[in-house]
C-alpha cells in the first residue's frame, strides 16, 4: 500500500499513521476488507468523518483508541480478539504506526508462537526498529515486552 508509513506485516495485516480519504479509497482498491483505528477523537489530527467513509467504501470499521496513558493488558487483550475476528487484510493505523505496528506485531507473535527476540527480528526484518525508534514511548515498549513474556511463545528445556 502507497500510505505514509505503510509496513506490510504480512497479508493480512498494514500498519500505518493516520490516514486520509484518498488513502482510505485506494485501501479498498486494493481489497482491504476492514480498518481497525487505534487513534482517539481528541487526538490532533483525527479524522472525524473516518467511519463514514470506511463504511460508504463497504469496508468494516472499529475505533478502539488506544491511549498510552490508559494502556494496559485488557486493553491489548480487547484489541488483539477484536482485530482477530475482522474479516482480513485489514489496515491498523494510528498517528504515527507505532501503536498499529505494535499491536500487529504482537498479533503475529501470539499467532505464531514467536518469542520476544524473535518478534523483534521480525519488526527490524520488516524496516520497523520498534526498540531503536526514539519516538516509541517507553511505557509501549515496556507493555510490549510483558504481554509477550506472558502470551508469547514458552520456551521448555526437557532435559
């Protein structure tokens, strides 16, 4: 997808910051079947009229802000199911793509069993250093890690 820090996660799921009416447009184009918004409506920049023209494109729309200040496990747990259950590829933004990216990220880590340092070879692998990015609120990053040492992948020795 042509959108303003676009990262293919992998078919099924783009992340990207906030987008516009025409990226919306060329989102369906393209097939996309739904759009998850992570951003709040008091969030500068927010597009007021986004579900409006998700809809009027016949693509499904869910709005689950996910403020740092307010972040927590059920709240990713809240995200995570409702993103599972979208019909797919879906397109996952925010502001910037660091939440979008983060939860996509940790969907496929959960989905596939990865563990945490694989999770993040995967974010570089795909051009999103999400530990490196000075812009990634430490409290994100620390969430990120917790979820994922509680769902992730276990690693058993058998001896």
């Amino acid at each position: 997808m042509k959108v303003n820090n676009a990262i293919r996660i992998n078919e099924n799921l783009t992340t990207t910051g906030q987008v516009t009416k025409q990226q919306l447009q060329q989102a369906s184009q393209e097939g996309f079947q739904s759009v998850l918004n992570l951003r709040s409506p008091s969030e500068l920049g927010y597009l007021k009229d986004e579900q409006q023209i998700v809809e009027a494109l016949g693509l499904h729309y869910i709005n689950m802000p996910l403020k740092l200040e307010a972040i927590n496990e059920e709240l990713v747990t809240e995200i995570l199911t409702t993103l599972e259950h979208l019909p797919k590829p879906v397109l996952i933004h925010c502001a910037a793509a660091m939440r979008s990216t983060g939860i996509a990220l940790l969907s496929i880590a959960i989905a596939e069993g990865l563990t945490p340092e694989q999770t993040l070879e995967k974010a570089k692998h795909l051009g999103f250093g999400f530990f490196e990015h000075a812009g990634v609120n430490p409290r994100l990053k620390q969430l990120f890690v917790d979820y994922l040492a509680k769902y992730g992948k276990v690693v058993v020795l058998v001896e």
